[in-house]
C-alpha cells in the first residue's frame, strides 16, 4: 500500500476520531457501548463533512504509558474492527504513546491504512515518559507479520523534548532509511502549529517522502499550509467549539474542506 494508492494526487486531510477512555485507563466510565456510539457518531460527522482519512487513537486513556493493558489494547481492537467494517474513509491507528507493537498489531488484524509512530527515528521525552526510536523493533515486527498498512513517522512529535540533540535533516533521512512512509511535523502541544519555515526545512530534507502537518491547522491557515505540505492531520479545530475534548462537528469539517477546494480551485 502507498501514500498516492490510498490519497491519489489529492492532498489529504485527515481528521482525528479520539476515543473516549478505554477499559484499563484511569477514567474508562464502565461502557463499551458509549466509547462506540461517541466514536461512530465522529466518524459519521468526518465522513459527511468531505475529509479524506481519520485516525483511530485512544485519546482519552490520559495519562499515557508506553506499555498498554491488554485489555485496553483489544477493546481498541474491538473498535477500530467495528469502525473498519462501516468507515467510507480510510482509517488509521494510533495507540498512546509510542505504543509501537499494539499499533501494529491492530493495524494488521484490521487492515488499516495507516499507523502513526511518535518516536520512530530519535529518542524523545516528556511528561508521558521515555520513548527511545521504535524504528529496530517496529520494523522487525512489520517484517514478522508482513501487513500493508503504511507508517506515518513523526519527527520532533509534539508533547516531548529530544533526549539527545541531533539535526533535523538527519532525524529524517534517518527516518525515511528505516522505512517511514510517510513524516509528519508538528507544534510543541496539541493545537499548536509549526511555523510554515519549519514546514519549508523538513521538507527540504524529505524529498519524494510525504510530509504531513500534525497540529494546529485551521480553516484560516490551512490553505498556507497545503502549499508546502503534503497534506494535513486536523483535530481541535473541528471539535464542537474548537475545543479538543469536544465530539466532531460537521459544520466545522464542512467549513474546513470548503476552504480546501477553494484553494485549489
């Protein structure tokens, strides 16, 4: 599977289905049923609204751990299996944090398109924990159970500090060699932008690789943005309000995609 098989030549915008607290986090509320309807209803909201692709990602099982319950991971496989099997957008997975071999574990036994890596190429840290580069194991196990699903790699994720300084450019070639399909560069925190100039250096170094925006777009900035990147990952705003924790609204997807066609227009 390949970035242009699954997008085509369109620039693809990615919204975010963020699952309410999972079975095994510290603030599951006792209901599969409710984390299904919330998650089908935003998955409906994207799909109506015109985005391209959405993530999967447990979003609410703060705060984070590297090393996922099982439980937690085969209720998100309970899920994203039930999202597959009615989504008309492809779908990603993304298991908070870094959790590389849940990723996947569940992209293979779901046929996802795609999963997101945090730290695939450096060693990061943050209040989540310690996170050394998942490249060696990730791609052993990607060669142990050969799937398609692609991997979307982040450099310099947001949330977390490099443990040892090294260059960009290096950070991504080293990335794009250890098999990413795909970068993506983000702010320092969710719902913070990286400046168009940082977009403009990574993508020097990326090449023929894609490169995705991961934080901050919005509908007054997305247009500047489409016009160095390869594409965009979209979630606060177009929650209800703007806000993050908030469900999908379709209005504000709607508002966003318009705004995209405009620009190519």
């Amino acid at each position: 599977m390949s970035f242009e098989t699954v997008f085509g030549s369109q620039k693809p915008i990615i919204g975010m289905i963020h699952l309410l607290p999972l079975p095994g986090a510290p603030h599951y509320g006792g209901s599969m049923e409710q984390i299904w309807d919330a998650a089908l209803a935003d998955l409906n909201a994207l799909t109506e609204g015109g985005i391209s692709a959405a993530i999967v990602e447990n979003f609410g099982d703060v705060p984070y751990t590297g090393a996922v319950d099982t439980v937690t991971v085969n209720a998100m496989a309970i899920l994203l299996d039930r999202l597959m099997r009615v989504s008309r957008i492809p779908l990603g997975v993304n298991v908070q944090y870094n959790c590389t071999d849940a990723e996947w574990d569940l992209a293979y036994l779901t046929g996802a398109a795609f999963l997101r890596v945090e730290a695939f190429a450096e060693h990061r840290m943050g209040p989540n924990g310690i996170f050394p580069a998942s490249a060696p194991s990730l791609m052993r196990r990607r060669a142990q159970y050969a799937g398609e699903s692609m991997i979307f790699a982040d450099i310099h994720v947001k949330h977390t500090f490099p443990m040892v300084e090294q260059p960009t450019g290096f950070t991504i070639e080293s990335a794009i060699e250890s098999g990413a399909d795909a970068l993506i560069v983000t702010g320092l925190q969710t719902g913070s932008a990286p400046t168009l100039d940082e977009v403009r250096e990574m993508k020097k170094y990326a090449h023929d690789t894609p490169l995705l925006i991961g934080s901050g777009i919005k509908e007054s900035t997305i247009a500047d943005y489409l016009t160095v990147a390869d594409g965009v990952i979209v979630g606060s705003s177009i929650k209800r309000g703007g806000d993050v924790r908030n469900a999908v609204d379709v209005q504000r997807v709607q508002q966003l995609m318009a705004r995209v066609r405009e620009a190519h227009a």
